[in-house]
C-alpha cells in the first residue's frame, strides 16, 4: 500500500440554527478524488494486520499533523469495529491522549471478520471501556446498521457521547414518511440518554427543514459542505 497517496479530508457538521461547524469529520480519501472513500485498500489495511500496523504508523504522523494545525477546531476520526481487536489501535490512542479533547473517536458499523471477544457477545464492550478510560468522546456511527444496532447502543451507553444516523441507505428502502418516523425515533433515543444526536446525509433543503422544524440535531451532509482538504479550509 501506498500510503503517500492517502489523504483526510474534513466535512463540516452544522449547528441546525446558526448553520457554525461545530467539529469536521476527517474522511479518509486517495489524493486523486476526495469524494470517494478507498475501500479496497481499507479492507486490506484492516483486515490483514501487518498492513494494519502500517497503516497506524501513518495515522500516528498524519493526525498530530492536523491537528496542530487546526489548534481550534475538533475533529472525529473513523475507527472500524476490527480495529478495536488489534492492540496498535490501543497504543496510536494512547499516544494521541494530549489531543482527546478535541478529538472524538467515531466507531462505524461494519462486524469484524476476525474478534477476540466472546461469540454470544454481539460487541466488544472492553474496547469502548478502554477508550472512555482514555478520556475521549466516542460517537456511534450508522445507528441502527451493523452492529451499531439499537441494542448494542443501550448496552454501550456509558462509553459513548454521540449518535449519529445516516439517511442515505434508509432513504433507499423505505418511504419519506417511514424515514421521518424511523428519525423521530432515535433522535428521541439520543434524548432519553442524554446525547449529542447527528444526522447525516443532508442533500437537500426539503429534508433541512424538516429536522430543523421537528428534530433537535445537528447537520452533516453535502447541501452545508463538501470535503475539503482539512489543512487549507478558511475557516
């Protein structure tokens, strides 16, 4: 793997009212198309684990890096479910604990194909105990997708400060009405635990209005910002 041709780039997300970006989430994209996540190359960094170590050893450089040059920005950083089963992970967070306030670690839904946890265990809840131990924010990405299901949600509760939801694949499958409801839900799921609701996937002012007239959230989504290369955006 060429790591030279890596890159993160930022997406805003929006405060619903005064439409300010309150973190970016750095989307990790080949220099040549920043709109098109590498997922080839990510399924081997993740699931071979010498690759892995490599890829670490990138992040360990890259993410020092952006963030000393956004001192006053915070950023949340994609961390797969099979990253959670190799020690590297633990050690690039440890190592990066001067800048966990500003740096929130967002697990995504995808199982591992290999894990060290119990079979009747449906996530590895060590591993977010271990990083609520390191003192950072942890966001739930996808809601209600892989394991990110609503379940595994409740029983990681305490390791957790944000929810975020992706409209785009339900808007495939069901209808407007259903989505809204299916929103309506875990926004009020976010709500009775006490956290910071995202929904993402926000592509048009139709939908914009919607959440902003019957659900408190906030925004992310092509129709605010489109990634931008995190080290030149004027803020």
């Amino acid at each position: 793997m060429n790591y030279d041709e890596l890159k993160f780039y930022g997406q805003g997300i929006h405060h619903a009212e005064t439409k300010e970006i309150v973190f970016f989430e750095l989307l990790l994209r080949k220099e040549a198309d920043k709109n098109i996540f590498p997922k080839d190359a990510y399924l081997t960094m993740i699931c071979q684990q010498e690759e892995h170590k490599q890829y670490v050893k990138w992040l360990q450089k890259t993410l020092p890096r952006i963030l000393l040059s956004n001192p006053t920005q915070c950023f949340s950083f994609n961390i797969d479910p099979q990253e959670l089963e190799y020690e590297e992970t633990f050690v690039l967070l440890d190592g990066l604990k001067t800048y966990k306030q500003r740096l929130i670690i967002e697990i995504t839904e995808k199982p591992p194909i290999k894990r060290n946890y119990p079979y009747f265990s449906a996530v590895n809840v060590e591993a977010f105990k271990k990083i609520a131990d390191f003192g950072y924010r942890v966001a739930m990405d996808d809601i209600g997708q892989g394991i990110n299901s609503l379940d595994n949600v409740l029983e990681l509760q305490h390791y957790f400060q944000i929810i975020k939801f992706s409209s785009l694949s339900f808007q495939k499958k069901v209808s407007e009405e259903i989505l809204q409801k299916i929103i309506v839900l875990y926004a009020s799921v976010a709500d009775q635990l006490d956290k910071t609701f995202v929904v993402e996937g926000i592509e048009n002012q139709k939908f914009a209005h919607w959440l902003e007239t019957n659900i408190s959230c906030y925004h992310q989504g092509y129709l605010y910002s489109t990634p931008e290369n995190i080290l030149t955006i004027d803020y």
